[in-house]
C-alpha cells in the first residue's frame, strides 16, 4: 500500500517569507509583503508572476514555462519588440489581487516569461543601462532646440538596448512628432514617449521627505489621490505653502493619512465662532487641542487675554446654560483650575540663546616697570624689611 501524503518541509527563519522572500526590498521600490510566502502550493495556484523594472514601473507575465521562479530573479520577459529584463517581486495568489489593483482586464496585456536571465541578456542589459544618463541630457537639449515646452525627467532603456522610453512632465499638450524622429535618428532605438505627472516624477527619482523617512511614492504609494489644502484646515495646520508642499512642489500625500481621524474628532469640539457667557467676561475661541479634545478661550478675540483652557464637555454644557439664560460664575466646573498645558520639554537642553549673547572681554593687566623682576608688589615692602 502506497503511501500518497505529501511531506512538506519545516521552514525557519529567511525560508518562512520574513526575511528576502517577503519583506526585503532588494533595492526594488512599491514592493508587496507575500504574507502567503510560505504556506504550500501557493506558487502552484497561478502561474503569474508581477515582475518590477526600474523605479516604478511593473508587469505582469504568464510562466508558461513552468520556471521555478522566486522573489528576487533576473528573468527576462516577452516585449514589444523583443525582451526585458525585470527582477520578480511577487508570485502566488497575491499576483491576481495586484492584477485587480493595476486594473488590467485585457488578456493581451499579460505577456510571457522567457527565460531565467543569461550571462550575454545581463551584459546587453548593463550596456543598456549604461546610456540612460547620457540619453536625458542629449535628449534635453534636442527638446530645448526645438522649443518644446516639457521637461523630460528620465530615460528607461528596454533590456535589449532596442527602445527606449521617455518619461516627459508637461503643463500642457505638446506635439513631439518632430522630436520623435530627431531622438530616434540621434540614438538609433524604437521611441516611446510616456507622460507623467509631478509626483510620479517624484516616485521615480525618489528622495528623502522632511519626515527623515523615504518618501512614500518612492516606496510603497501607487495610486495617489488628491490632497486638497481643507485637509490642512481639519487638523488645524498653518496654511504655510513651504511647509505644506513636498519635494514635488504639490501638496504632501501625507496631509491625507490622519485627516479622516481629525474630522471624527473635530465633530466633538463646539463651534469656533460660539461665545461663552460668564458672569465676569465673554470668552472667545482662542484655539483648540483637536486629539486631545481640549479648547482655550480668551477674553479678547484677537489676542490672547486670560485664557482658559477647558474640556470639550465643559464648553458644551455652558454653552447650553447660556442658551437657557445662564451664566457660570467661571468656565471652571466648581471653581476648580483649568486643564494645565503641559509646558514643553526642551529635549537638547541649555538655553540656545546663549551663543546670542557677546563675550566680555578680559582686562589686560597693567604691564610692570618698576624694575621688580616680575614681582608685582608694592615697594613699601622693601622699606619695612630696611627699618
């Protein structure tokens, strides 16, 4: 009797997915965590494989082959006309989530994949490589040459060194039929041209943020939405153009993250243009602790005069004695103290002033000529030691 059960062998450590198989990014950008890594069959459920060529761009192929392919393989793939070369960032199930997520319908788009990259496919691909810079410049100047108002930001070399493509910001539509046949007489290579905007732009030459961190369309940020500057306003952000803009000159991608939490907590505070009635003073809106679900009113709108620092509660039920004719003899609850700001803790410590303030200048000491070889004493020393 024959014994059909599978065994499977015990993974550990890097082999389980937790280490390059899965969360390394092999200097691959927008790379996807297989948390399915390393259960069984999950590679044998599909035969597409998401592989990933420079910066940001990524495809999707058919190993019709029936290649043992991994995260992190040079392969080369099916192109129009001829192949590429990618490295593969993801295979299993998770490559038909990343199909819906990249809306690609068309069977026509999932192209194959030959082969495990050669020797000779990885020195036409370096070779290739190798010209990407040169080629911006060059091709800079033939778009300045013919007036064309368009920055072109990169230059992508397929990996058989036979096309190229352009990736161009533009404000406007631009008719770069001319410039098609001059770039394609000067590098001798099939043309494509590809439109992008500021923050692909961005994605593609990456950076660091002012956060200190990589920035997110460089890493893990596809599909960008629009950041409009109410996302500011919710969370109370100085309305700064500096500070509010990215390394792409538009608003950052990151204004969006926390805004939705800010509107939930902003729906708690009372409004910014209700005035608190107390039997001592009108108290007005001076500004507000959104997170923390604290408010601070003043007695004069347009500075800060007596402040008082309450919670949103508080605020809420003397607005509604206000509203039945009441008035509280202070913000307070029972006289007690306002909610206490906590002060701020200088974590570099000393007072940076100190560099500010001009060094006094030391007293030269009178020079001596009274002949004592150096001994600065008085001469009525030598009159007692006479007598």
């Amino acid at each position: 009797m024959t014994d059909n059960t599978k065994e499977h062998t015990i993974m550990i450590g890097c082999d389980r997915g937790l280490c390059h198989q899965a969360v390394g990014r092999q200097d691959r950008q927008l790379n996807t965590y297989d948390w399915l890594a390393d259960v069984p069959g999950n590679v044998d459920t599909t035969d597409l494989v998401e592989v990933q060529f420079k910066h940001t761009r990524k495809g999707y192929y058919h190993n019709v082959n029936n290649l043992n392919l991994k995260k992190g393989d040079v392969v080369a793939v099916e192109a129009s006309p001829g192949h590429d070369i990618g490295v593969v960032t993801l295979t299993g199930r998770l490559v038909k989530l990343q199909l819906k997520k990249a809306n690609i319908k068309s069977p026509d788009d999932i192209k194959r994949v030959y082969r495990i990259a050669r020797e000779t496919d990885m020195q036409k691909f370096q070779e290739a490589k190798a010209r990407e810079h040169s080629t911006m410049i060059e091709s800079r100047k033939i778009a300045k040459g013919l007036g064309l108002d368009m920055k072109i930001g990169d230059v992508e070399y397929q990996g058989d060194g036979n096309k190229a493509i352009f990736y161009y910001i533009a404000d406007e539509r631009v008719d770069f039929r001319q410039l098609i046949k001059d770039l394609a007489a000067a590098f001798h290579v099939r043309i494509e041209m590809k439109q992008i905007g500021a923050r692909q732009e961005a994605g593609r030459i990456g950076g660091t943020g002012p956060c200190g961190r990589e920035l997110c369309c460089a890493t893990w940020m596809k599909n960008f939405t629009t950041v409009s500057t109410n996302a500011a306003r919710f969370q109370d952000i100085s309305l700064n153009p500096q500070k509010l803009a990215g390394m792409c000159a538009k608003l950052k991608c990151c204004l969006n993250y926390e805004v939705d939490d800010y509107v939930e907590a902003g729906k708690k505070l009372p409004g910014k243009e209700i005035t608190l009635h107390t039997m001592d003073a009108e108290y007005h809106l001076f500004k507000s602790d959104i997170l923390a679900g604290l408010v601070t009113y003043s007695t004069d709108k347009n500075i800060a005069a007596n402040l008082e620092t309450i919670s949103a509660e508080r605020a809420k039920e003397v607005i509604e004695m206000n509203r039945n004719g009441e008035k509280p003899e202070s913000l307070n609850e029972n006289g007690k103290k306002s909610v206490e700001e906590k002060p701020n803790i200088d974590l570099a410590g000393g007072d940076i002033s100190r560099f500010d303030k001009a060094k006094k200048k030391k007293k030269k000491k009178p020079a001596n000529r009274g002949g004592n070889g150096g001994n600065n004493k008085p001469n009525n020393a030598k009159k007692q030691h006479a007598e």
